[in-house]
C-alpha cells in the first residue's frame, strides 16, 4: 500500500514514520520516497491502522 504524505520533507520525517510503522509492525517493509513524498508499505495490518501509525509520527496522510 502506498501513502501520500505531503509533509514529509527530510530523512527525520522518514526515519520517524519508519519508526512507528515498526511499531506497529516489526515485520512491515517500509519504503519512503522523498521526491514523490510517498511510503510504500508491505504490511498485513490494514490501511487505517498504518495511516494512523503516519499520524503518530506527526504526519497526515492520504492512501494512493
């Protein structure tokens, strides 16, 4: 699943997405793409569980 995250800007902003996406996942492949400010997520928790983990770390979010 992928997210569009128009606030995320930085290695900060991805490494504190990473971070509460493992969280919620430890298992979960995160990958963040800075120049498109998307996350693709291979997890098996579902979208607005992922979307809320994103918003834990600061961060709003759409499912692309």
């Amino acid at each position: 699943m992928i997210f569009h995250v128009p606030d995320m800007s930085c290695s900060h902003c991805t490494a504190a997405i990473t971070k509460e996406i493992a969280a919620l996942d430890p298992a979960a492949k995160v990958t963040p793409d800075l120049t498109n400010r998307t996350v693709d997520v291979e997890t098996a928790q579902t979208d607005d569980a992922v979307a809320q983990a994103i918003k834990t770390a600061g961060y709003d979010s759409t499912r692309v």
